[in-house]
C-alpha cells in the first residue's frame, strides 16, 4: 500500500496531542509556514519535524493503528511500501532506525550530504519567518516558542547566538537544538561552525 494511501490529510496542527500528516493546503503553524504535500510530525509537546522523519515513527506510540497495521517489519526489521513514483531516489524498505527525506508522496533516501539536494533546494519555493529565509526540504521546529532550530538556509541571514550578531550564507545546515549550534556547509558538505562563532 502507498505511504499517500494510509498517512491522513490535514491542513492544522491541534497542541496537545501526537499527530502525523501529509499537508493538504498551505497553513501555517504560530506563524511558520508549512506547504502542501509536507510530512508534518508533532510530538505532542512542542517539537515539530517537517519531512525528515526517522522511521521508527512508524511505531505504534507514535501513529495509529491504521498505519502499523497496514506497514508490518520484515524479518530485517523494514516497513515494506508500495513504490509510488519513478523517482530515482525513492525507498520504499524503510528501515526501523534509519530515516528518510519525505518528497511530496514518497520518501528518498537521507544521505546525510545537504550537497546531494542542492538541486532540489534551488527549485524548492524559498519559506520566510521573520526574516530567516529557508528551505522547506526539510525543518524542524518548536510550536511552544515560535522557533525554528533545524533548518537550511536559502540566503543569507543574521542571527543572534550566545549575545553575538552573525551572519550566515546561504545554503547553510543550521541545527540550534542544543547550546552549541552546528553550521554544515551544503557547498562542501563540512562542518564550518568555528568560522562563525
């Protein structure tokens, strides 16, 4: 069965409780933008994934019954799909601890390498919040506090880390979840963040 058959369609994200989705129309959530056709995951607290999602969400604490009944493990312990496209970089064995990069009805394979989506990246829409403009490939986010923490940047931008004023370029990785943030340059695929801090 096909990823697009099984996962509901919804256009909100209600707080307070786990919700997984396929985005049927363009939304935002306190302010950030979502597309149509984004994978949305939200933990139910305050953590928010957009298309980058770890199959082990696929586990019955996290989606409903619908899902885990129709996506069973194989003895390799993958979650078989049915192949939706004719795209090159489509998975349809998802492996319970990897991840994968969800590309309107599909997932593609994560290779870990922002170099390898450069592409993609330049042909995505550019998404703007308050200034920061970035790629809807893949982001991550906390609903409580209104702020984006994971996300590649699409041009350059300005942020304020540890009390000091940096600029970014653009096509920059930029995971802000822990207190020391982490830069990944996507043009050399090499972590710069002692350039900027």
């Amino acid at each position: 069965m096909k990823l697009t058959e099984i996962i509901r369609k919804d256009s909100k994200i209600a707080e307070g409780y786990s919700q997984f989705f396929i985005a049927e129309k363009d939304f935002s959530a306190n302010g950030i933008p979502i597309l149509k056709d984004a994978l949305v995951f939200y933990d139910g607290v305050s953590k928010v994934k957009i298309n980058l999602i770890g199959f082990g969400i696929f586990q019955k604490r996290n989606v409903p019954e619908l899902i885990t009944h129709q996506l069973e493990l194989d003895s390799d312990s993958n979650y078989m799909v049915e192949k939706s496209t004719t795209c090159g970089e489509e998975i349809y064995r998802l492996r319970s601890s990897g991840r994968g990069i969800w590309h309107n009805d599909h997932f593609d394979t994560f290779t870990g390498r922002l170099s390898v989506y450069k592409d993609r990246i330049n042909n995505l829409p550019e998404l703007d919040y308050n200034g920061i403009y970035f790629s809807p490939l893949f982001y991550e986010f906390d609903l409580i506090e209104s702020r984006l923490y994971y996300f590649v940047t699409t041009s350059m931008i300005e942020l304020r880390i540890h009390g000091k004023r940096i600029e970014l370029p653009k096509l920059l990785e930029i995971d802000l979840s822990t207190e020391n943030p982490l830069f990944i340059s996507a043009e050399k695929d090499k972590n710069v963040t002692d350039s900027y801090l």
